[in-house]
C-alpha cells in the first residue's frame, strides 16, 4: 500500500472550500427557507400525493471502467426528498468487508461476486440498508450525464487528456468519468474525498428543467444506460417524489469526507465516519 500524500489534495480542497463558502450562504437560505417545518409533507398537486418516509432511498452507484483506464469508482448516494437533501460518500476500493466469512477488499467482492454481492457487503458493514445498485461503464454514463446537463469542476492535478489543473471549466461526460476512475497513485483517501465531492457537484449543478422533460423516457430507458435493479415498477413508485423535488423543491446534495484507518492490505473507516454515514443513511 503506497504511502499518502496529500500534496495533490491540499490546492483542491482549498478550492472546494472556498466554492463551498461562496455558494453556501444561498444553499443554506435556501434549504431553511423551505424546511421550517420537516415534519410537514406537502402535497405534489392537487390529486394529495405526498411525500413520504418511503420515498427515502439510498443508492450503490459504481463506475466500472472495464473498456478504459483507471479504477472503479463506488459510492453510496442518499436521496431523501422529505429533508429536502442528498448525501454522497465514495468508498475506498480497498474497504475490508466480510463476504461469506471471508475477509476481502471491496475490489475483489465485486470482481468476485458483482454488484449484488458488494452491495450486500456494504450494507453489512455499514450498519444501512442498499435499496438499489446502478452499475454505468463508460459509455452508458456519457449517456446519463449529457442528461444532467454536465458540471464545471476543477481538475485537482494533470491528467493526460483532461483539461489544466486548478481552472474551473466543464468537462464533458468522457472526462468527468475519466476523473472520477483516476487512481492518484494509490492514494484512496484523497480519491475518496474529490470524488465524494464531484458526485455531489454534479447533482447540485444538474439542470433539473431539461432532467424533468425526459425523465420519463430516461426512465424507461435505464436499463439501455446502466446495469441496474431499479425496474420501471420502481420508478413509478416513488415517481411522484422525484418529479416534486425537480419542480418545487431542488435538493441540496452534500458530500461526506470519509476518513479510514488502514488494516493489513486495505482500509476501514473510521468510526467519526460510521456514525455520519449511519445518521444520514439510516
């Protein structure tokens, strides 16, 4: 296990940090503005859809760039539509689990198993439940993140074929997913945290007008865009909820830092970093 460094790290999150204090006053008006009172559901239309307790999922987003270079990416994303909020964590791929009493990487319960086998994994160790996976390769996440709208980001160091280093610019689906595969020569810890971050970048500055005109369709078509267990039956379910948050209620999404302690060969996280994730996933 190569040693850290967080030389590449410290110019990014200084710049993160700096986007976040710019940008968080709005957010942070925001989101008390329309959440005075949490335990108020509110009606979608006049019909009295509510939102609900069970419209609160969590999600096991993997990256897998099996036709492109560099490592896959797996991340926990938290949608809870009735606090207004969406909490994303990037795991490290050296995560200890337990698969079946044996003590494995995250790497090798997917590479072993496959996503249904990692996700029962995760969900073991983390003490939540993992409603659904979504597994994109490359070119199904091009696909998902022109859908989006895209997302200006700053490149943390130089990677061949992304643009310079420290400039905010946008990158197109090729290169976002190329940044979030990028291994930093080993260094899970900072690739956990930029990614963590990207995730939620790219939720946040999602164009939620041109998402809700397709989201049918998208939906409908997902299972041509990913590997996935989120079914149209699936969608038409929580449908209501996903359309009231694009229309009145944009959601906030945050990123978790995770910390992690190395164990052997790999990683476990810390537990300032359980207990996060267990209070916003649970």
């Amino acid at each position: 296990m190569k040693k850290k460094s967080g030389s590449i790290a410290i110019p990014f999150l200084i710049t993160m940090l700096v986007t976040m204090l710019l940008v968080g006053g709005a957010a942070l008006f925001f989101y008390l503005d329309h959440t005075k009172d949490n335990t108020v559901l509110k009606p979608m239309n006049p019909d009295g859809v509510l939102i609900s307790e069970s419209d609160r999922k969590t999600i096991l987003c993997v990256l897998d760039p099996t036709s492109t270079e560099g490592e896959p990416v797996y991340a926990l994303i938290r949608f809870n539509p009735v606090l207004k909020k969406t909490t994303c964590v990037s795991l490290p791929n050296s995560l200890i689990l337990d698969v079946d009493g044996k003590t494995v990487t995250a790497n090798i319960a997917y590479n072993n198993g496959g996503v249904s086998a990692l996700k029962k994994a995760l969900a073991a160790e983390l003490g939540v439940t993992i409603d659904y996976h979504i597994v994109f390769e490359e070119s199904g996440f091009e696909r998902f993140y022109d859908i989006l709208g895209g997302v200006e980001v700053t490149v943390p160091t130089e990677i061949d074929g992304l643009p310079d280093p420290n400039t905010l610019q946008y990158l197109n689906g090729a290169q976002f997913f190329k940044l979030m595969a990028y291994d930093y020569n080993g260094d899970e810890t900072q690739r956990c945290i930029i990614n963590s971050f990207l995730i939620a970048q790219l939720l946040n500055q999602a164009e939620n007008a041109r998402i809700l005109e397709s989201l049918d369709a998208t939906a409908t078509n997902l299972v041509d865009l990913a590997n996935t267990d989120i079914s149209a039956m699936v969608y038409q379910k929580h449908e209501h909820a996903v359309k009231f948050v694009l229309r009145f209620a944009p959601i906030s999404a945050a990123s978790i830092v995770p910390t992690v302690n190395t164990s052997g060969e790999g990683y476990v996280l810390s537990e300032e970093c359980r207990k996060e994730i267990l209070d916003d996933f649970s």
